[in-house]
C-alpha cells in the first residue's frame, strides 16, 4: 500500500514538475504552497525534494562545446549542478557579462565559471576573477590540480572555509577583502556549504557586502525545505530580490541585489 501511495504521489510530482517547467522561475509563494502539499500527505520533511528523479547524465553530452570539453567525463546532477542548471548558469554569465564571481562549493561549477572566464578576456582585469569558498581541503586540493590541468588555475583562487558545528562558513573578512584585491562581485553562486539542514542560509547575509549592486545570484538544491526557508529569509532582507526557483534539477533558484 504504501509503494502505491508513493508512486501516486511520484507521479504528482512529475505532473507538477511537467506543469512548471519553462524557461523563467516559478514564484517563491507556489513552491512552498506545494512543498506543504506535499509534507503534509507523507507527514515527513523534504518530502517534494525527495520525490526527485535526478535526471544523470555525462559531460560529454553538454551542448556547449567548450564545456563539453573540460567535463568530457563527468557525472552530472548527482552532487554536482544538472545538464538543465548548467545551461541556465551559462546563460547567465554570457548575458550579464560578470567580471568577478563568489562561488560557494567547489567542483563542475568551478569549472564552468572558469571556461566562462577563459574566454571573456577583460582589459586591465585583476585575477583571480572567481573567488570560491570550500568546507573541504581535500576537495579544494582535487579542483586546484584540475583547474591547473587544465590551464584555468589563473582565474580561479579556492579558499578553504571549514564550517561551524551549524554548518555556518568560517571565513574572515580580512581574507575575503584580500582575494577580491578591492574588487565586489557581479555574480554569487551558492552551492554550499554542505552541512545541517538550512545551513546555507547564513550564505546571503554574510556574502551580500562583497557583492556589486544588481549582482546576479543562483541557489542549487531550492526545493529542500531548508533552502526554501533560506529564501523566505532572504526575501525579507534589505536589497535582495528572490526571483523564483526553475523547476530543473534540484530546484535552481535565481534573484539579484538591489
């Protein structure tokens, strides 16, 4: 009985998901009213995030040539961003043009915003150009090597960022000043920390100061429930605007500052 009730409620989802899908974000309001919907009819949490399917697919199916390239072998849509989340990334960088990024959790992403930078040369620009917080060392030494592989290491500087027993990033100031060399970001991509649920709406509040205004900024995994409690917070500060979430992946959230 319960494997039925399960597949009817899968099968919700997708029809919801089918529902949505397009090419703008979805509104705040009607995600959390069907994130209740569906808390309510399994009685538990993240209850529409676990009705995913993570859609998996390989790098070297990426219709971007250039980064078909550098993630020729990997898995995406697992930990990583998805096919769809990558192309709306993408788009973003090559509409808006941002000459510094903040990013939050290195890995495949850190590789796109690297291409993206490799080929939009800027006159007298000031490298590097994507500073990236990572809670792990050893991951943070993984994408080091592969940036340097790769001929991107110029554009990118990972500072490891251990986090609190809340999962808060621990990072100074001071050092942030230092790596952004009195540059503020145009575009923030938070994709960590990984941490307690929720973790990551501590992000915006700590990050939004070394950011231009009108800076761009995407979210991944919006359709948890503690990512979504994370943007009702955000909504409510001074100068951020929460644009919505595209229905891909794990939820992509978009906004700007103001």
């Amino acid at each position: 009985m319960r494997r039925v009730f399960r597949r009817i409620t899968n099968q919700l989802y997708h029809m919801v998901f089918r529902l949505l899908s397009q090419k703008s974000p979805i509104k705040l309001q009607l995600w959390v009213i069907i994130r209740d919907v569906f808390n309510s009819i399994h009685h538990e949490p993240d209850s529409l995030f676990k009705e995913i399917n993570f859609k998996i697919s390989k790098g070297e199916l990426l219709k971007v040539p250039e980064l078909r390239n550098i993630l020729h072998d990997d898995l995406l849509g697992v930990w990583s961003l998805d096919e769809e989340s990558i192309y709306i990334l993408w788009d973003m960088l090559l509409r808006h043009r941002p000459e510094v990024l903040i990013e939050c959790g290195a890995g495949v992403s850190t590789m796109v915003l690297a291409c993206y930078a490799s080929l939009t040369p800027l006159l007298n620009s000031v490298f590097p150009r994507i500073i990236c917080l990572e809670q792990n060392e050893d991951v943070k030494n993984s994408v080091e090597s592969r940036l340097k592989k790769s001929d991107l290491n110029q554009y990118v500087k990972v500072l490891y960022s251990p986090i609190d027993q809340d999962g808060n990033y621990q990072i100074s100031d001071a050092e942030m000043l230092k790596s952004l060399n009195g540059r503020l970001a145009d575009l923030l991509l938070i994709d960590g920390p990984s941490g307690p649920p929720g973790c990551r709406a501590t992000t915006m509040p700590l990050l939004k100061r070394y950011c231009n205004e009108n800076a761009q900024w995407l979210l991944d995994d919006a359709l948890r429930d503690g990512e979504l409690k994370a943007l009702q917070t955000w909504s409510n500060l001074q100068k951020v605007s929460v644009d919505g979430i595209y229905a891909v992946g794990k939820g992509l959230a978009r906004g700007r500052l103001l």
